[in-house]
C-alpha cells in the first residue's frame, strides 16, 4: 500500500524557520534508511503558506486567495511518498523519525493513497487505461 506522510507544520516552518545541519544530518539518514527498505518513494519540504495560494471553487467560479493561510496546525510543512505492507509497518517506520521540528510539538499523519481498485466500477476499463497511459507518460517525462 502507499500512503502519504504529511509533516504538519508548526509556528517556526511558518515563520520560515529553516532546519538545522544536525536535524537535516538526521534526516538524512533517516530517509536513507527508508530508501534503502524500499519504503521511500518520494519526500520532499514545503515554504511556508506565506508563498502558497490556493484555489477556491463554487460552481463554475474559480478564485485565487494568497498565503499567509491562518490555521499553523491545518497546514503541511512537509511529506513523503512511502510503499509500505501496511499502515502498521507506516506507523512503525514514523514512530523511527527525528522529531521533525526540534523546539516545538510537532506530529505526521499517515494517509493512505487510493489505489485504482478503491474505485469499484466507477473506475471503467477505459479510464484506467488512461489513467496508465498518464502514469507511463509521466514517468517518460520523467527520465527524459
């Protein structure tokens, strides 16, 4: 299963506190060791809300509202991408991390991804052939 290991953020990732050489030493290892298990797929930090946008929709309407975005504890300072056997062997590789940002409380959250059989028959033969097509693509792009 894949599952999605969100970094919550905290007062300092949205000030822009930035990490220190011991916790991105720490880090460094830790994600070795997930990239060595096969676990680790991908993983990457985000800026603060400050430099983020999001998009709202209602109906037809699209709109645009600018970072800073209020709510510190409802926001992603971070994530990972991890292929794991089970939410149990997610929560035994999360328990393993550095605490992601020393000084402060900080948590992750495990989330699982749909996998293409979550969506039953909804999901028609023609629609994962283009969802396969678009993944192939990416990958393509990918190594190009």
């Amino acid at each position: 299963m894949k599952v999605m290991v969100i970094v919550k953020a905290t007062k300092n990732s949205e000030a822009g506190v930035m990490p220190s050489e011991t916790l991105l030493t720490e880090m460094g290892k830790y994600n070795e060791e997930l990239v060595k298990a096969g676990v680790m797929l991908a993983g990457d930090g985000l800026h603060p809300s400050a430099r983020g946008k999001r998009i709202k929709f209602s109906g037809s309407q699209r709109s645009v509202v600018d970072g800073p975005f209020t709510e510190t504890r409802e926001l992603i300072a971070g994530y990972w991408i991890w292929q794991v056997r089970s939410m149990e062997e997610a929560v035994e590789w999360a328990r393993r991390c550095p605490a992601p940002m020393p000084g402060e409380d900080s948590e992750l959250e495990i989330r699982p991804i749909f996998e293409a059989e979550d969506f039953g028959k909804e999901l028609t033969p023609e629609l994962r052939a283009q969802e396969e097509r678009l993944r192939a693509e990416v990958e393509r792009q990918k190594q190009s």
